[in-house]
C-alpha cells in the first residue's frame, strides 16, 4: 500500500508564446499534463478538466473542479515553490458546453449523481443559474457559488485524501 507522503511531481507547462495568445487565457490540456493532487491524466478526462495560470505564464492542469479547490487550498504543497498569491487565473469546464469557465464565477453542483473521472463524487461546473439548476434537477444536488465550497464539502467529497491539505481558502487576495 502507497502511504500519504507519496507525492506525484506534475511540473508546471510553461507559457508558448506560439499560442498567439495572452499568457492569462486559458488553454488546451496538453496530452502529457497530471493533476498535481491526484496524479490522473487531465486530458483523458477533458470533460472535468480544470487550470490555474500563474502570473509568470505558466499553467497547472487539472483533472476536475474538485482537485482544483483542493489544490487552491494549498498551492505550495502542489506546487513546491508556488503561492495562491501568483495565481491570475482559475478555469473549469462547462460541464454543458465543455468550454473554459472563471472558477470564480462558475456555479457547481454539488450531491449529484455525476461522478468524476475518479469514479467519486464531484463538483460539475456551469456557466449560468439555469443549466446548473436544470442539471440539479435532473440528476439531484444542490447549485452552489465558488465561495460556498469549503473544507467540511472537500472532505465529503474527497474522504481518502488528506485533509489538512484540503482546505479552500477561497480566491486569492490580490
């Protein structure tokens, strides 16, 4: 059996000028890109997939809304050398239109019959009030603001993983 200290090094993917686009946008999931909460393949799963930018340009990806809070809630024990202060920019995908969404704006449901690519429970995400609401309906949760997510929701979600790293903090503070 793996203990806990076990760590998966997911480094970081630099920003490609080439992209023509601002270092700040959100971008595809490079196929050799791993979640540094849980070590998955992002995208295998581009469904759930989630990313963080960092001010230098340089993007983590992740492989759902949930490792995405968790990994917020402690930036440096994911990223060794990184801080949630570095951060300029947090996307999720629209669970309806597999676009990227703010993080901070998107709504989640949570309770859902909708399992993640680690076959648990998760957070989809949604762009707007009535497809999230639209989705609770049909396959049962609740709809749910970022700020709402905190670290008593992480831990119902995520009960095998280590806790004293699952704690969100909410967005970073400019």
């Amino acid at each position: 059996m793996v203990g806990d200290d076990v760590c998966v090094v997911a480094p970081t993917t630099p920003y490609d000028p080439a992209l023509g686009q601002p270092p700040q946008v959100a971008r595809e999931v490079p196929p050799e890109a791993r979640c540094p909460v849980c070590g998955m393949f992002p995208a295998r799963a581009r469904d759930w997939a989630a990313q963080v930018i960092f001010a230098d340009g340089d993007a983590q990806f992740l492989d759902s809304p949930l490792s995405l809070m968790m990994y917020l809630g402690n930036v440096g024990h994911y990223a060794r050398g990184r801080t949630a202060q570095a951060i300029v920019a947090r996307y999720v995908t629209d669970a309806d239109t597999g676009a990227w969404l703010d993080a901070r704006q998107a709504l989640y449901v949570h309770g859902s019959s909708a399992r993640g690519p680690m076959r648990a429970g998760n957070l989809p995400a949604f762009a707007d009030a009535a497809a999230a609401q639209h989705f609770a309906q049909r396959r049962g949760g609740r709809v749910l603001g970022f700020s709402a997510i905190d670290a008593a929701l992480l831990r119902s979600l995520a009960p095998g993983r280590r806790q004293d790293h699952a704690v969100h903090a909410g967005p970073p503070q400019p």
